[in-house]
C-alpha cells in the first residue's frame, strides 16, 4: 500500500501486527476540550499515530465486498456485534467489527474466510396482524374466531413460500439480519377460498380490500431471517465452518 494521507474512509490491515482500522476524515478532526472555562483545542491525528506504529510493516488496504453486511442486531444498535466481507484483490475475508459499550472504539477482527448466508423459512407475524384485524372489523363484520382461522390459514400459507423465489421489499430492514418480502397477490385469494377459513363472501372482500390498501405495510409482510455462520479458510485453503 502507498503511503500518504487519506481523504476517504479507508480499512487498513498490518498483516504483520494482523491489526485492523477504518480510517476516516474524523480522525483527523482536533477535539476540543473545556478546561476551567477555558476552550482548549486538542490536534489529533488517529491515523499518523497508526502509521507510525506500523512503520516499515507490510500495509494492505481491504475493499468492502458490497451487500455483505449481517449482523443479528438492529442498525440503530450502538453496541453492537457485526460481520462483513473485504477482499485485498486476491482473497476474501470476514471483518467482526464489534464494542462492548459506546465509550469504547470499535473493535475489528478479521478472519481468513467468508461468510454463509442461509435464508430461513419465512414467515408473518400473526398476532400483531390478528390484532390489528380485530382493531378494523367489528366482531358484527368479522368474528374474531373467523380472523383467527384466516391469520392461521394466512402463516400455513406463507410458511410454505421458498423464501428465494419472492420479492424483496422496497425498504431497508432495520435489522440485517430479518429481510422483509412484498406478498405475492396470488397467495391471498388462495387463502381467502380455503375451506379451513370459511369466511362469508362478504367477509373475504373485506379482508381483500384490507390487504390490497395496506400490502406496503411492514407488518402484513413475509420475513424470512437469515442464519449466518463463518466458513472459515484453513491452513492448506479447505474451508472449514464455525458458527459466527
Ligand atoms: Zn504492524
């Protein structure tokens, strides 16, 4: 890697130390400090320090392999534990990038390897659709032993769907590890025609229009969650699994 100064977000490996860090523009920012009143301005330079340290050392810098971020934790989560992918050109690795509280800086760890994405069956959430059902139509509209039948009927339906053959929703998930599925318009009539429901015409245009007004609400929506593990690169290059 050349040396120099950086302008951008950087990740920077010493494979002799095996130390990892992201340079940014912040590290460069002075800090400013009050002192009895004072303002006391404090010149930092995270990254000079960094390259001083490793001086002479072997230098590589690491690219973020796009769409690999996972983590099992919200985006919004400050302390947080997560996984992603980076490639120096020739081999891939994962990154752990984690800290125990938000006093401390984040901790990178990088782990010869790549990460194994499986996505589970997906699902809905039926109590809060449930509820939210029971909130809209009177019991006179639709008993609440009829909603049940259909949320139940509803998630068998769902359940059955192969998660990679559906549509991602428009949105991000607050949580990377949850991924969010736009409801295919073919499975409601089926579910609204099953016997096992047993909804009254009128009962099943209501609930019809119900979904065709809300199908961009999250919570009507397919989540499928992604189970992630390490596969780990051993000494001669086999791949080796570790749970993450
Ligand atoms: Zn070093």
């Amino acid at each position: 890697m050349e040396g120099g100064l950086m302008t951008k977000r950087q990740l920077v490996w010493c494979t002799q130390c095996n130390v990892l860090t992201l340079f940014s523009p912040l590290d460069r920012t002075p800090e400013y400090r009050n002192q009895k009143g004072e303002w006391e301005i404090e010149e930092r330079d995270d990254q000079a320090t960094f390259m001083e340290t490793h001086r002479r050392h072997h230098l590589e810098e690491l690219h973020v392999v796009a769409n690999s971020f996972i983590s099992r934790q919200n985006h919004a989560e400050p302390v947080k534990t997560s996984y992603f992918e980076v490639t120096n050109g020739r081999q891939r690795f994962v990154v752990k990038k984690s800290r125990k509280s938000v006093l401390d800086p984040q901790r990178y760890e990088i782990i010869p390897g790549k990460l194994h994405l499986t996505l589970r069956k997906p699902s809905i959430d039926g109590l809060a659709i449930q509820r939210e059902l029971e909130r809209v139509f009177s019991p006179h509209q639709i008993s609440s032993r009829k909603i049940h039948g259909f949320v139940q009927g509803f998630a068998d339906a769902v359940a059955h769907l192969d998660p990679k053959k559906l549509k991602q929703a428009p949105f991000e998930s607050r949580n990377p590890s949850k991924r969010y599925f736009v409801l295919d318009e073919r499975l409601l009539p089926k579910v609204l025609k099953s016997s096992s429901t047993s909804l009254t015409k009128k009962e099943a245009k209501l609930l019809d229009e119900f979904f065709q007004k809300n199908l961009e609400e999250p919570f009507l929506m397919p989540v499928a969650v992604v189970e992630f593990e390490i596969q780990k690169r051993g000494k001669n290059g086999e791949a080796e699994i570790k749970a993450a």
